[in-house]
C-alpha cells in the first residue's frame, strides 16, 4: 500500500463497504465494480469455503469475508493490478478495518488459495 491517500486506496474501501453492505442485506450496491463482484460470488465464496474449510462462510467475520470476496475478485477476474499489491492491500484493509485476528486471516485464506491458483505475476517472477 502506498498510503491511506491513494485513489486505488480508497477505491478498495469503498468496494469493501459496498460489498460488506450487500452482504448484510443491503441490496443496492454502490460502487461501479460492487455488481461485477456479486455477479462472481458464487465462484469467489467457493474458493474461499475451499481455502478456510474450518470457517463456514456465515462464520466468517463479514468484514473479513468482504475483503476476501473482493480481493479474489480482482487477483482472477480484474486483473489490473499485480497480485503482490492485492495482496498487500487486502491484510492492510484487514488490518484497518478487520478485528487483531482478520490480517492473519486474510493472509492465510489468499496464501492457501495462491499455492492452488496459478497467477504468472506472481509465480514466475
């Protein structure tokens, strides 16, 4: 993460807060890539049950849960920034947002997934 200033920064959040509103029940999405995310989440919410099979998807804490739906979003079907900065920008907004627990979490369910998804930005370097 570059700062807490950049566009793509705050892009993220407010992705982030779209979909954690979706996920409560909010049925309006307000973002431009919010919808392209829900469109996908019966994919992305399978990698993750696959990645963190001891966490049901309705356990996961929702602000972990919408980082990890939009960070895999854009690691598979975004794909405009490198992985390592997708990465990165998810445990920093678990890390702002999460409880002491969620970067960790983060981390370990993308890192997990990454070993079974082959990324060449991230691979092959």
């Amino acid at each position: 993460m570059k700062s807490k200033t950049d566009p793509r920064h705050l892009k993220r959040i407010k992705n982030i807060q779209a979909l954690f509103a979706w996920g409560c029940g909010n049925a309006q999405p307000k973002t431009i890539n919010s919808p392209k995310v829900i469109e996908k989440i019966a994919k992305i919410d399978k990698i993750i049950q696959k990645n963190a099979p001891k966490w049901p998807l309705d356990k996961i804490n929702k602000v972990d849960l919408s980082i990890l739906r939009y960070a895999f979003w854009e690691l598979i079907y975004k794909k405009e920034a490198p992985p390592k900065v997708i990465i990165d920008e998810a445990i920093e907004l678990a890390k702002e947002f999460g409880n002491d627990a969620s970067p960790k979490f983060v981390n370990g369910v993308i890192g997990t997934a990454l070993k079974k998804i082959d990324l060449p930005d991230l691979n092959h370097e």
